[in-house]
C-alpha cells in the first residue's frame, strides 16, 4: 500500500525518512544503515568531509543514485559564516539543497532563530533550497516561510537526546498553519517517536543518532522505516477519534428540550 | 567580570575537607540525579566513590556514545620551539635545564607538517615554550599563516597571552587554545613555577577570561596532575569549567588530565593518581558534564588507553613526538617528557576500529571561521 509522495522544492519523495551521516562506528556501517532506511535524503557535515578529497570516505559511501545529499552548515555560529560555508557546500557537492543549522552554543547545539532567519533570507536569493533547523516556534516557522524556505525544520527534543517529541504542542500548531514541508528534526528517539510524528501530520522526519548509535544500527534504520511507513498510512487513513468520555445515563444540562 | 571572585569564595582547605567528608549516600545522590551539580561532582571524586566505579563507568560509556557516537576525533602535537624563560620543576624544557634549544622555522615547519599530513591528520596542536623574543606572538601569526592551508584545524598550546593578541590571531586561524593552570594551589603553584613570567597565579588563572572575551573558537583546561591531591585541584577545574560555560556560552571546552610524567632530571610527583583514581575522575567529568570534550594524550600507555577510550574520552593523540623537528627535521633532540604510547597513527587507529569506533580525522573547516 503505497502513500502520498512528498514534494519539496522540485524533488519528489517516496521515503519520508530523512537520515544523517554522523556518529556511526565505520562509513561501510553507514551505508549499510542508510540503505536499509530506505531514505532518499541525507544530511552531511561539510566540516567532516574533505571536499578536496576525491575518495572522502563519507562522501564514497554515499554514492547511490537514491541518496540525494543534504549538506549541512553545523559549526557554524552567525548568519554570515552560514551563508559562506553554504557557498563552498553548493560549489564542493554540486547540489544547491541546504540543510541551515546556526547553533552558537556549543553545548545545547540550540539553533539561533535571529542568525537562522538572517542566513535564510539571503541564502533564497542567492538560489538556495534551504531547510531551516529552528525551535519548534510557530511564528519563526511562518517567518521562515515567507522568506522562501523549501521546508522547515524544526526540533522535537534537544539533538542528540533521543527524547521524543517533547515539543509537541508546537509541534502540531507549526503543522496546522505551515504552507512548506514541516520536518521534524532531532531529539527522535525511537521508531514510536518518528510514527508519533508523521500520524500528526509532519511531513517528514530526520533521524541520526536514533540509528548510528542503535546496538545494530542496519536493524534499527529498517525499524524506522517502517515506522515512518505506517505513521504516514495512519495519517492518510485518518485516525479515530479517541473516546472522549463514557455516555451518561441522565442529560442535567440538556433535559430541558426532550 | 572574571573567574577570580568565583574562585576566591572557594578557599582550598574547605574544598578539599568536603570532597574527603562525602558519603556512600552522597555517591548514590550523584548516580542517580538527572542533571548533576559541582556538589555531586565532590561526591564522586571522593574516596566514597570509589567502590561504585563499574557504575560509573557504565553510565559515562552511555552518556559519551550518546552524544559523541562510536567515534573518536585524532589530534598531534607538533612542537615548535623548545626555548623558554620560565622554570617549572617538572618540564624538560624548564629554563635550567641544559639541552640544545631550537625553534623551527617556516621550511622546518612545513617540513613537519608533511609527515604529520601523510599519517591524515587534519588536527594538529602546535606547542611552544615561553620564550617572548624568540616565540612570540609573531612568531605564532607566521606559524598559523604558515599551517593554515595544511590543517582544518589548528589549536595551540603556548604562554598565556593578552585579550588583543588572541584577537589577533585568531583571525589567522586559530581555533582552540589550551591552557592548563598546572595547579589551583597557590602556594604550591609558586613553588613549581619560581621564575619568569608564568610564576604570576592570576595573569594565568584569568586566561581563558581573556579567551572569551576574544571569541575563541574552543579552549581546552586541566590541572597537571601529580602536583597536588587531584581531587580537590579536579573541583577548581570543573568549578573553572562551570563559570566558562555560562559566561562565555559559545565557546566548546574540552579537558585534559595528563599526570606527570618523568622527564629529565626532574621532580617526582608528590602525589600519585592510580588508573583507578584516573578512571574514577574521567567519568566524574563525564557524569558532570555530558557534553564536554575529554582528551586522553599518549603520556598513558598502550594497555590503558586501549581501556580508557570507552570510558567517556572523545579524543586522542597518536604517534606524538614532544620534541620540536621530532617527526623529520631533528628526530634525536630530546623531548619534553616520555611518551609511553608509541603506537603509529595507523595502529592506533586499527585499534579503535576493532573497538567499534570509527577514527575521526576531519572535523572542521578552515571554511568555517
């Protein structure tokens, strides 16, 4: 049973399992992992890559003609190194996606929403397709959009923290009011997590750390890609509705008009 | 604004009758909070601690592999120059010692530089004595300018300077500085540190203010260890650690814990730190703080290293040389201290693949700044 594809910018999706290339014990893993996930995107860091260097051994094992690359801006802390190491992403990788992530604090990796919308407003008239990692903040999502962002991105949990979708109710507001993708971006723990967010309606998710660091990390992307799966047909399907409250025998408040 | 007040208002004496007063109880508080406190800290780096080591070790397994992944970021040192005008009593290249003093050149260092960029290194930490008329900061902007294109990555482990120096060279760039404060003892800094410009406690305490405050990239602190009782000098570096961190919040830190070494002709340590007593530290740094950078040099031997990476250490050097030209240019000249870790690059990084890690030689890029 197949669902919707998703469309952003001009690229079709038929996975809606975004993944990323960090934190994995060997590249040879990796791709492994990343084909067994069955996603078509995937996020790297220009900082861990050699670009000058034809044999990288990231960028080697990413050649699959589905694995569209995602670069990524991770290190950098203002709007003006972001728009630069954007640059060389486009010019090294041959591909004018981006994946904006500003985060000055180091610890947190909190992305900075003045820095991101600054870079984004520039990063869209320089030709970019950006996909901003924001807050799960409503309005800096419609702000994005109006810039010209492709998707946004925002976060469910700290990154890294494989806490799930503690920002839910941002979450779902972001969701009802957005005109572009809404992707769901770190703190993805688990397969429930990731089904959890595509059954409210996220376009897609982004999964990294939730895979690289999994007792068997080939096993677990196959598992995220099933959730993926089923939380999307769930979606499509329309959930039932919860029962709210049992029926009552006796109507104190609407007796009056029997 | 600087550390000084902070750590003032923590007078030694009372720090260390905490650490040695904490209980089983106090220990078990520690494990089992969710964000943990520089008090918990004194709990498990106390003798109490010492029987919940496996737990510890455990948890600080958990909390790295979280946050940093199956992967372990490789660094070298390169060291530039050996003159230096300061005595401290454990360093070979205290200024009394007598050895051939060398500094290296542009050629010397790109000379250097080759070898360590054949072995893949894309990390180097360049070291340098205190010697101002010889290695100062000009010397220091020729040597980034020199290594910038070679590297992605560039850090620095030399005297103390002022707030527009740094700001001078990092634009060069500089991206990381290490400055260890050798000891949080000021007595026992004095006595260790008798002549030049580093004997000054707190031109030294205040430097990573002045790297804040100049908008460094990463800085990298410890304590030598071997000095004074390492606990309660461990406290004043998470204490540092902890100030660093909210005043200068966009700034990465990493720590190190290198225990004194015998170098020639050299003091002894007055205090010995038993691979227990290190292990125990290493995940109460860990335990602490879940997202600092742990560095573990080749001062440690094969067998503990090997050990030691899973234990919450994000980085490691291999193949190091402390002696300046030691890689090509002069590789008989003596070096700083032992290395007892001489395993290649390629061995070292063999070994970590057994592990299950994968050996990081690129993360940054001279792009980035």
């Amino acid at each position: 049973m197949t669902t919707q594809p998703l469309v952003i910018a001009d690229r079709t999706f038929t996975s809606r399992l975004f993944t990323g290339t960090g934190k994995f014990s060997s590249s040879a893993l990796m791709e492994e992992a990343l084909l067994a996930s069955g996603s078509e995107l995937v996020t790297v860091a220009l900082k861990r890559v050699d670009v000058a260097d034809a044999d990288d051994d990231i960028l080697r094992h990413l050649h699959h003609s589905q694995l569209h690359l995602l670069p990524n801006t991770s290190g950098v802390r203002t709007a003006r190194e972001a728009v630069f190491a954007a640059q060389l992403a486009r010019e090294a990788l041959e591909t004018n996606w981006l994946k904006l992530e500003i985060h000055p604090d180091p610890k947190y990796l909190l992305p900075d929403p003045v820095e991101t919308l600054k870079a984004a407003e520039e990063l869209v008239k320089l030709g970019f397709v950006v996909l901003p990692y924001v807050h799960a903040d409503p309005v800096l999502c419609k702000r994005l959009e109006a810039v010209g962002v492709a998707a946004v991105m925002p976060l469910g949990a700290p990154i890294g923290s494989n806490k799930g979708l503690l920002t839910k109710e941002f979450l779902e507001i972001i969701i009802g009011q957005s005109k572009v993708p809404v992707v769901v971006d770190a703190g993805i723990g688990a397969p429930s997590h990731a089904a959890a967010a595509l059954e409210m309606g996220a376009d897609a998710v982004l999964v990294n750390t939730a895979i690289a660091v999994a007792g068997q990390p080939v096993a677990m992307a196959h598992a995220f890609k099933m959730a993926v799966e089923a939380g999307r047909l769930a979606y499509e399907a329309r959930l039932a509705a919860p029962v709210a409250h049992e029926a009552v025998a006796s109507s104190p408040l609407t007796a009056f008009l029997d | 604004m600087s550390f000084r007040p902070v750590f003032e208002a923590h007078p030694w004496d009372a720090v260390q009758a905490s650490i040695y007063a904490k209980t089983a109880a106090d220990v078990e508080r520690a494990l089992a909070a969710p964000r943990r406190t520089l008090d918990d800290f004194k709990a498990l780096v106390s003798p109490a601690a010492a029987p919940y080591l496996e737990q510890m070790a455990q948890l600080s397994h958990r909390l790295t592999r979280r946050r940093f992944g199956n992967t372990m970021q490789l660094y070298v040192p390169l060291y530039l120059s050996n003159e230096c005008q300061n005595i401290c009593t454990y360093c070979g290249f205290s200024l009394d010692n007598k050895l051939k003093r060398r500094t290296l050149s542009s050629v010397e260092m790109l000379a250097e530089a080759a070898v360590l960029k054949g072995w893949g290194y894309d990390h180097v930490l360049l070291v340098t004595g205190e010697a101002n008329q010889t290695v100062g900061v000009d010397y220091l902007e020729k040597a980034l300018k020199t290594l910038r294109p070679h590297f992605a990555h560039l850090s620095m482990e030399v005297q103390p300077l002022d707030q527009a120096d740094y700001e001078r060279l990092i634009p060069q760039g500089l991206n990381t500085v290490l400055v260890y404060q050798e000891t949080y003892h000021q007595a026992d800094y004095k006595t260790h540190h008798p002549k030049g410009k580093k004997s000054n406690f707190y031109y030294r305490l205040d430097t990573p203010d002045r790297l804040g405050r100049a908008g460094i990239h990463k800085m990298g602190l410890g304590v030598l260890i071997g000095l004074e009782d390492w606990r309660t000098d461990c406290f004043y570096t998470a204490l540092h650690l902890d100030y660093l961190e909210k005043t200068y919040w966009q700034t990465k830190y990493s720590l190190s814990f290198p225990r004194l070494r015998p170098a020639e002709g050299l003091l002894q340590p007055k205090v010995e730190m038993s691979d227990r007593e290190l292990v125990q530290l290493i995940c109460a740094y860990r335990l602490l703080n879940e997202e600092v950078e742990l560095s573990l040099s080749t001062r440690e031997t094969p067998a503990f290293r090997d050990q030691a990476i899973k234990l919450g250490i994000t980085s490691i050097s291999a193949g190091s040389k402390t002696n300046p030209g030691g890689y090509a240019v002069e590789p008989e000249s003596l070096e700083q201290f032992e290395i007892s870790d001489e395993r290649s690059p390629a061995d070292i990084a063999a070994m970590l693949r057994r592990q299950g890690y994968e050996p990081v030689w690129k993360d940054w890029d001279a792009a980035l700044a």
